[in-house]
C-alpha cells in the first residue's frame, strides 16, 4: 500500500493538465513506474492534433530508459478524474517488448480506492511473439 501511494503522489505532482499550443496539449494523463532498482519514474500524457503524442505510460518508461534502467515492478496512471486506469495497447506492447521473459509479473494498479492490482499477465494473457 504504500508504495502505491508514493507512486501515486509522484504522478499527482506532474498532473497538470493544460494548453502547451493550438495544437498541443499535455498532463491530463499521468503515469508513475518503479523500476526495479525501486526507484519512481513519472511521465504525462502528450496529445497532439497530428497524432505525434504520447500516452502517460510511455513518457515514464521512456524517462526511466533515459535514467539507465528497463526493468519495470509496477505501473500506474492517474485519469483526469483523479481515478487509475490501465495502460493502453500501446504501451502494453512496449512493456511485453521490453521484457519479454518477464513482462507478466508487472503489477498494475487497477483500483485506487481498492487498492486492486492485476499482474500485466492477466491484462495481456496472449501476447503475439
């Protein structure tokens, strides 16, 4: 439970929804991960007209490649709602692809309220490769 909040008020503090441009807008969505070295890693979401944006989840993950690790333990997203959510397509394949022996054992938050989680396994049970 408390690893949970700490992530869940890592991605609060970077949720901030708002118009960057006419065409850009950023933080509705936000994600934190904790790596394996338990280190916490936030990322907003990027949407953009021309589909150049990025989801919440990738930002985080891509941030914690960019500080030198690729091994994930937990994920979550914060909706603009204040509720979690859990992760898109998308970002479910770049985990798999990341690590592909392992990528099952991510626990993603499913419930804030419930403090429920779901291993990435049971969300993606038939990955393609």
């Amino acid at each position: 439970m408390e690893t949970w909040r700490k992530m869940y008020q890592a991605a609060k503090a970077v949720q901030n929804d708002r118009r960057i441009s006419d065409y850009v807008e950023a933080g509705g969505v936000a994600a934190a991960i904790l790596s394996a070295s338990g280190k916490i890693y936030t990322g907003v979401c990027i949407d953009t007209c021309a589909s150049l944006g990025i989801c919440a989840e990738r930002n985080a993950i891509f941030h914690m490649i960019t500080n030198g690790e690729q091994e994930i333990r937990r994920i979550l997203a914060i909706m603009p709602d204040g509720r979690v959510g859990a992760p898109c397509g998308a970002c479910r394949e770049l985990m798999a692809q990341l690590m592909p022996d392992s990528y099952g054992d991510i626990q993603v938050l499913m419930d804030w309220e419930g403090q429920r989680s779901v291993t990435l396994a049971e969300l993606t049970p038939e990955w393609w490769i």
